[in-house]
C-alpha cells in the first residue's frame, strides 16, 4: 500500500518475510501477508513499479537472497535493494538510447515483485486509463520504445519518489543470507541496476574489491595422493619407501601389537581413534611420513585436561646462544627419533588398521603416545624431564621449562625432540650424548666441532646460525625464506621496485576503508592466514625490524581489504628482498658482568579507535635477543601515561630474563636497566617521595607506584635515550625510510 506521508520507516524492514526461492510457483511462505501492498487496488496512487504481472515471474536472483537494508542510506536506494527493482524509472536520468530502453524494460519485468496469493493479477489493459490509474502494462513500458518524448502527466523523478512510499511502512521480506559468517555481515546495495552482477558480501566495515585467485599449495599429501594415485612413479616409490620406514619404527616402538586386530564393534566407540598419514618432501629432497592420530577428533574423557607440553621459550634460546658466545661455549645440536612414542599411554584407546593391512572394520590397542594425541606431548615432556633429571643429573631451570642444567655448567635447551647441547668443555657434551643413546635412539646433528676457520654452522628451529668461536655468531633465514616466499600466493617483485622499508611510511590502516569481496573471502582470508603466519614466525625469531607491520596486519587478516593486501605484499616483498640480511652478535669483551636492557617507547593514539601502540626490545650485553610489537589494551589519555604503560608492560619480561641469566651463568654479576625517551616517566618513576597526592586524580597513579616498587625492588635503572636513537620507536609506528635504516642498521645486515 502507498502512503501519502514520503517519509519512510526503514526499521520496518528488520520485521518482513522471504521468499521461498524453489523450483515451480514462486508464493509468499507462510508468515507472508497475503497481499502485496505494491499490486493492492485499494491504492490510490499505483506504484510506477507494477509491472507486466499477468507474466509468471522470475524466481527472485540470488543477488536479492544476500542484501540487507542499511538505515543510513538512502531510502530509495535500500528500496531497492531490498526488492531487487533494477528499472530505469529508478535513475535519475531517463534512458536515451533505444538499447538502454530496452535494457531497462527487461530488467524491470524481470524483478517484479511476486504477485499475492489471494489476489489475481491486474488484466494487461485497461480502457480509459487515466496518468493516476496506469496500468501495469503502461507502466512496464516507461522508457520503451513506444514511449512519447513526453513522459505521461507526470515526471520520472515523481514516479520514483512514489515508488518507495508504502503504508505502515510494510516492506517485502527477503531471505536471509545463507552463510556461516551471518553475524559478521554489515549492511549494502545494489549498484549496477543494469546488470547482474556477483553478490558482495559486506563484513563488518567491509565493501568490495576483486583479486585474482591464488593457487592452494599443499604442504602435505595423504596415502592415496602420495603412493596409491601418484602418476610420478619415483615420487610414489620414495613416500612408499618413507611409509615403511615409519611403520617398522610404529612395530619397532611397539605401538600396538600387530598380531592382536580388535573387532571395533567390541570396544566404546569414543575411544577408537581415526589416524593418517601425512607425506611430505624435505627441503634436501627426503620424502618424509609420519603416522598420527586425529587427536581434533578426539573425545573429552580419552585425556586428562591438566597435563601440559612445555617447549623452551624462544627468549630461553636466545639467550642461552648469547651466553654459549661471551663464554666460548661448544654447541652440540642433537635429535630423538620418534619421541613420543617412547612415553606410555595411560588412557584405553584403539586406532584403527592402517590402509596397507587391508583390515577393515579392526583397531589395534595403542601402548605409547602416538604423534597427534592431545597428552602425547605431556607425556613425551614428563618422561624426558625425568630421564634428564634422574639419569643426567641435571636440573630444571626456575621459571624457564625445558632449559636444564648440570654442575659443570653444561645445559641444554629442549623443544619437542629437538636438543641443544651447551657447554665449555665439548666433552661434557659428548657424556651426556652417551647418557642418551642408552635410553632414546639419539641422532647427532652438530657434534659441535669447529673448522678450519674456527667456525660451525647450524640449523636450529629453521634459524640458520653461523657461529664463528668466541667473536661473532649471525641468525638468518635466508635458505627458508627463499623456498617459501613465492608460494605465498602474493606477486614477490624479484628485480623490478625495490622496498626499502617494510611499509609506507605514514600510512595506517581504516577499518572504515576495509574491503572483501564475498567469493573470495575464505580463499583470501587463507591466504593472508598462511603470509601473516610466516611473517610473524620471521619476525618473532629474528626480524624483530619488521614486528610493527606483523602486529598490525594480523588485526586484520579476517578483513582482507585492498589495503591491507598491498602492505601485505609490500611487508612481503621487503623481507624477499632483504632475505639475506641477519641479526647480528660480537662477542661481550667484559664477561664478569651481565647487562640486562630493555628499550621502550609508546606512540600516543595513533592506532585505529585512538589507541596506542607499544614496542618493547630486549637486549644481553648489548645484543637484541627479543621483540614485542603490541597495542595498548586500555586507552590512555596522555603521552606520558602511554610511556608508563610501555614501561611496565616491559618489567616483567625483563626480570624473568634476568632470574634465567642468574641461573644459566651465576658467577657473574647482574645489572638491568630500562631506556625510555620520555623524560616525565623517569621522574615519576624515581620520585622518592611518599606523597600521592599527585597521582591522586590520574588514572595511571597506581600503575607509576607499582613502578616504583618494582624499581626499588629489583635495583631496576631508568634512563633516557634521544628518540632519534631510540631502537623502540620503529614498533611503535610507520617510520620514515632514514628513521628506519638509521635505528636497525648496526644490528641487522
């Protein structure tokens, strides 16, 4: 129905019906009014949008499906939207040329509402029809080509202002969009009225952009990919050979019993476990298998929820490598084959047969910690801290797991199967290699001996460490980067522009900018997922230059906009080209004491919802061991607060790193001290007065006390360092390309 009042309800639009889009005779569903106010003779002014409705109507696109109605658009436009009209008594011009009449009288009758279900439709004339009793075969014909130059009594534009005033408000309902995203949906239209176009899918602050697809790159294959179906009959006769090795080493470890197959119909059904192996190559070529449990379909009850798997703290590894180098120490790297499988299961579980025993509908009983289980990580770590402790007679660092110690000052850093020996005297090392060997069958990567150029090399973590005795030691991921970089799906510019720092600089990211386009959202979100995901591994290990743009576009890998993919690319393209360059360490000339900093600085609301961000930088006797770019979790109102939050955010890592080195190296003395460029927090800080009458009114009195007492605790120092020289300030914010060469090139070349 037509209301004379031309303003419009829009809010009505959040209470309306869809349409039930099935094959045959498109009608209202049930909670449908059971006429439509748009084909209602009793209006007295018939809406210009009645078209030919003695014609069987299209079945509503899929376009109309997926649009939702935005309040703070134009009514006309929401409208519009909403029924999917895409006529041209709808623009603001009149078609001109005999294409576009025709265009838009097609389109027009295409779109028509669907007729009401207890109303017939109007007849396709009518005899003396006058301009405010058109008839819908007249109106379908506005803009066509038996059209007058004179368009009726009355102009388009008021034909179109009345096409949008109904009575009560009553809007016709559309389908809600059928996604899984459905509350992350925001609000848009349709924009091309003369074409179909695909639907765009608003997310959040999102509107649309196109991109090319990016090829999936799979880093594993199943059973059937790598040996059953593999036309490449080498590839296929390397996985098969891989296949049998692990299942010798399943047997040899006694996993289960392959003479005792179960029936699985006698056993629980939650604890039967579905398994897999998963095929990979190996950077040097090996073809590599590995059998695992699908430990994320694994039920509650099958596993104890306390246990926890600890592996050494990259700040841990760091450290003890600064350490290994001022001191002159051996580094022996070693390896434990199939590890978990040497730690019991105390649970009842079964796995099911493996493809290659052709033993369908039967389950072994598992006896050790298969890969993939939720507990085989705590068990393996319980069983090889108490074989360390018990049988190496070392000791578990405080505060630190995994980092252990003996009396002759040789300790190892352990991640997962992965050790890293330390130690003054190499044959220290090699006894507690033979400890090992006795119990766990023990691969020697490194055995720690130097060359000719009293240098070793290693492969740690993916950190490839170039360790020249006792002067300099460099960490790099130049081999890594340069296999992994171009299958990120991104284009790398290999010779063409050239990227001189990881973003540019002064350009922040407006979520209000942010863009998607529905069709290739997932593909787009895992491709940001995979880029951002190794650039943060980069960043966390080594590139600690680069942790302000890792920090900010992982906020927004799930609003992959046009925006946000170019700095991604451009982060990416940097790192491409600055590959080669490593984090670089000289030996401490003074080895009697140990010299803790950590270098904060803080920039005031300068992030999306005025919110600040925070850079921290740890450094050992003057060599950077860590990062941490982050935003501020409450929003300050001054720069100072800001610089107080960036300071003790700081505290708390820099006195866990200091109870470690006291551990790991207890002979030497111990000073820290933190670096701030904002001179107001160092005078709040060390204010020795008791009064608090200053703080009274603050909102960051309590955090500048606590300070205080940290400080007075702990022999903490604060001093001020220009912020021209402040190595903080590019975690903070986009630098300028000066600003960024001058803070990072002593310690990264």
């Amino acid at each position: 129905m037509i209301n004379e009042d031309p303003r419009i309800n829009l809010q009505s639009a959040n209470h309306a019906v869809t349409y039930d889009n099935t094959e045959g005779d498109d009608q209202p569903t049930q909670n449908e009014p059971t006429s439509n106010p748009i084909n209602d003779p009793a209006n007295d002014h018939p809406s210009s949008a009645i078209i030919d409705s003695t014609k069987t109507p299209d079945p509503i696109p899929d376009t109309v499906s997926r649009r939702t109605i935005n309040n703070d658009i134009d009514p006309s436009s929401a409208i519009a939207s909403t029924v999917g009209i895409q006529a041209s008594a709808y623009d603001d011009v009149a078609p001109t040329t005999e294409d576009e009449r025709t265009t838009s009288s097609t389109s027009t009758a295409e779109l028509d509402p669907l007729p009401s279900e207890e109303e017939p439709p109007a007849p396709e004339s009518t005899t003396g029809a006058t301009p405010d009793s058109e008839t819908p075969e007249s109106i379908s014909n506005v803009g066509g080509n038996d059209q007058s130059p004179e368009v009726n009594a009355k102009s388009l534009e008021e034909r179109k202002n009345r096409i949008f005033q109904y009575r009560n408000g009553d809007i016709p309902r559309v389908k809600p969009p059928s996604t899984k995203r459905k509350s992350n949906l925001a609000l848009g239209e349709i924009e091309d009225r003369t074409q179909r176009k695909r639907p765009k899918r608003h997310i959040l602050y999102v509107n649309a952009v196109h991109s090319n697809p990016t090829p999936h790159v799979k880093p594993s294959l199943s059973y059937y990919e790598a040996i059953v179906n593999n036309d490449d009959k080498n590839d296929a006769k390397g996985y098969n050979e891989a296949y049998m090795k692990e299942y010798d080493q399943l047997i040899k470890m006694k996993t289960w019993d392959p003479n005792k197959p179960i029936n699985e119909k006698t056993i629980p059904r939650q604890q039967i476990i579905n398994s897999m192996f998963i095929f990979n190559t190996k950077r040097d070529g090996r073809k590599k298998c590995r059998f695992v449990a699908r430990g994320d379909q694994q039920k509650a009850g099958t596993y104890k929820e306390d246990l926890k798997a600890n592996t050494v703290h990259h700040y841990a590894l760091m450290t003890s490598l600064n350490i290994a180098l001022d001191k002159k120490m051996f580094i022996t790297q070693l390896d434990i084959s199939s590890a978990y499988l040497y730690a019991e299961l105390e649970e009842d579980l079964y796995i099911r047969a493996p493809p290659h025993m052709k033993l369908k509908g039967k389950a072994f009983k598992l006896n050790k910690s298969l890969y993939g289980l939720k507990q085989s990580g705590a068990n393996w770590y319980k069983m090889i801290g108490s074989y360390l402790t018990n049988s190496c007679n070392m000791t578990e660092l405080t505060g630190w797991p995994c980092v252990f110690k003996d009396e002759n000052e040789c300790f190892v850093c352990l991640f997962v199967d992965d050790m890293i020996v330390l130690s003054k005297d190499i044959k220290a090392a090699n006894k507690l290699v033979k400890t090992l060997k006795k119990k766990f069958e023990t691969k020697v990567i490194h055995d720690g001996k130097l060359d000719e150029n009293n240098m070793a090399t290693y492969d740690i973590l993916g950190l490839e460490i170039e360790y020249t005795f006792g002067k300099k030691m460099t960490i790099g991921m130049e081999n890594s980067l340069t296999e992994k970089l171009p299958h990120l799906g991104f284009d790398i510019e290999k010779d063409n522009k050239k990227f001189l720092v990881p973003g540019t600089p002064g350009e922040h990211i407006h979520k209000d900018n942010l863009v998607v386009e529905e069709d290739d959202y997932k593909e787009k979100v895992k491709q940001m997922q995979k880029a951002i995901g190794l650039l943060s591994y980069v960043g966390y290990k080594y590139r600690f230059d680069i942790l302000y743009y890792v920090n900010i576009l992982a906020q927004h890998t799930l609003y992959p906009s046009e925006q946000v993919e170019k700095l991604t690319k451009q982060l990416l393209n940097f790192v491409w080209q600055s590959k080669h360059k490593k984090l670089i360490w000289h030996a401490n000339k003074h080895t009697k004491t140990n010299r803790i900093t950590a270098i904060t600085d803080a920039s005031f609301a300068n992030e999306e919802g005025f919110r600040s961000q925070l850079g921290h930088y740890y450094c050992l006797n003057g060599k950077v061991i860590g990062g941490r770019s982050s935003s501020e979790k409450l929003r300050v109102i001054s720069s100072t607060e800001a610089e107080i939050y960036a300071v003790s955010e700081s505290v708390p890592m820099l006195q866990g790193l200091a109870c470690l080195v006291k551990q790991i190296d207890p002979s030497s003395s111990l000073r820290s001290k933190i670096l701030t460029d904002s001179k107001p927090t160092i005078s709040i800080v060390e204010d020795q007065s008791e009064d608090s009458r200053a703080f009274r009114n603050r909102f960051f009195g309590t955090r500048a006390f606590r300070l205080r007492d940290e400080a007075r605790r702990n022999d903490l120092k604060f001093e001020y360092i220009k912020t021209e020289d402040n190595y903080a300030d590019i975690l903070t914010k986009p630098t300028s390309i000066a600003i960024f060469k001058k803070l990072t090139h002593s310690w990264v070349k």
